[in-house]
C-alpha cells in the first residue's frame, strides 16, 4: 500500500505539473495579425520585432506591444487661426499615414497617433498664418502639400510615413462670406460690362466698314435704300416712310433745269 500511494501521489503530481504547463504554455500565446507588427520586451529592455504568427511570450519575464501598420485617416479638428491678412477663419484636414519603423514609433514617442494629431494641428496654424485668404482658399492643394512637407519631416524620426493632407473645410466669419459674395458679384458685373462694351465696339466698328464700302460704291447706297424699302412692305400694318436720298433731289433738279 506504500507503494501504491506514491505512485498514486507522484502520477497526481505529474498531472498537476502538466497541467500547469499546459496553462502556462495557453496564456504565453499570442497572435500577432497579418496588418500587425509586434514589439517583444525581456526584463522591459527591447529584444526584437514580431511577425504575423502565433507567437510564445513568457508570462512575467517578457511582455509584447502590437502595433498596427495599415494606412490610417486621422481627422484634425477645426483649429482658429488668422491669416496674414489679419482675418480670422477655421480650418480642418484629413491626415493619411502609416507606421514604417514599428520599433521607433513605439520606443520613441509615446502616443504615436496622438503626436502626429497634434503636430498636425500646431503645422496648420502656422502654415495657414503665413498665407493670405485669398492665397488660402485659391491654393488649397499647395497649401495642404505643405503642410504634408512639414509633419513628414518631423515624424520620419518616429517611423512614421505621411501619405498626404486633405484640408476638408475652410470656415468664414459670416461677415466675411458676405463681403467674399459682394465681391464675386462686383466682379461678374465687370465682366458683363466689358464684354457689353466689346460687343458695342465691334458692332460700331462694323457699322463704321459697312458705311464706307457704301459711300466708295456707285449705286450702292441706292441698292440699300430699295432693299429696305422692299423688306418693310412684307407687313401691310407698317406704315411706309419714303426718304430720298440727297442724290435722287439732285438729279430732279438738274432734269428741271433742262
């Protein structure tokens, strides 16, 4: 029986020992995703980076931070800035980036998405400040492209690569959009009036060649005066006026004088 019960006492403890391996060995996996990078640490100092699989992390003696590398789209809120014109406006963006250096983004700032939104949001105001309202709202591309420059030169030391900057709205003082309106509406009629005045011009100019080949022209003036005559008695309601051209006057009077 002495036997027995340590052989009973060493299978349970061998059972237990498994089990607990076992245990162990569950709580020490972990999946790293395909869109995902991991960063193991042992004793809290770096050891390597992690790929997609299944992966062994010792409880208590290492630990490991995940890190997803997609592309992602961080919205800046408005931010009130005034333009070097000294006008007051709110501006938003789109911010589009993708974390390149796994290892720096995590050992080398803390919050990786919130450093670049506030970078952002710092880069904006002083970009924009720098710019005119009109240069601002003609110029968006050149102005967002800017911005893009700027926060990509700071971020490339955290590991992080800007894809590009999308500014989505640019907010007015209603005043302002009012004056902004009264200004394309001075300008359209501008416009309507020169190209009246073009119009003007060429028709007189027209008139004035029209005038000359009559008067350098034998009969013309006359051919002219009967086609009028002809194309205003088409409608019985009209009533005709006949004037006769200085010309016609003469030649009666030298017929009377023979």
């Amino acid at each position: 029986m002495h036997m027995y019960e340590l052989i009973t006492f060493f299978m349970g403890s061998m059972s237990f020992i498994i089990g607990l391996i076992v245990v162990l060995l569950l709580a020490s996996v972990r999946q790293v995703n395909q869109y995902e990078r991991g960063v193991k640490l042992r004793f809290g100092k770096f050891v390597r980076l992690v790929d997609p699989g299944w992966r062994i992390v010792l409880p208590v003696i290492e630990s490991m931070q995940k890190i997803d590398i997609r592309i992602k789209a961080v919205e800046v809120p408005y931010q009130d800035t005034i333009t070097q014109d000294n006008i007051s406006c709110k501006i938003n963006a789109v911010i589009y980036y993708r974390i390149v250096d796994v290892g720096r983004a995590w050992l080398e700032v803390e919050n990786v998405i919130n450093a670049v939104s506030q970078l952002a949001q710092t880069t904006m105001r002083n970009v924009c400040g720098e710019l005119t309202l009109d240069q601002l709202l003609s110029s968006r591309e050149e102005t967002a492209k800017r911005i893009k420059d700027v926060i990509a030169t700071h971020t490339a030391a955290w590991g992080v690569e800007v894809g590009s900057v999308e500014l989505k709205d640019i907010a007015l003082p209603e005043d302002m959009v009012r004056t902004i309106a009264k200004q394309a509406e001075a300008e359209r009629e501008k416009r309507a009036v020169i190209i009246k005045s073009e119009g003007e011009l060429t028709a007189a100019q027209n008139l004035a060649d029209a005038a000359r080949t009559l008067a350098s022209t034998d009969g013309a003036l006359h051919l002219r005066t009967l086609h009028t005559i002809n194309d205003i008695s088409s409608d019985q309601s009209n009533t005709v006026v006949f004037m006769l051209p200085l010309e016609m006057l003469r030649a009666f009077e030298r017929f009377q004088q023979k």
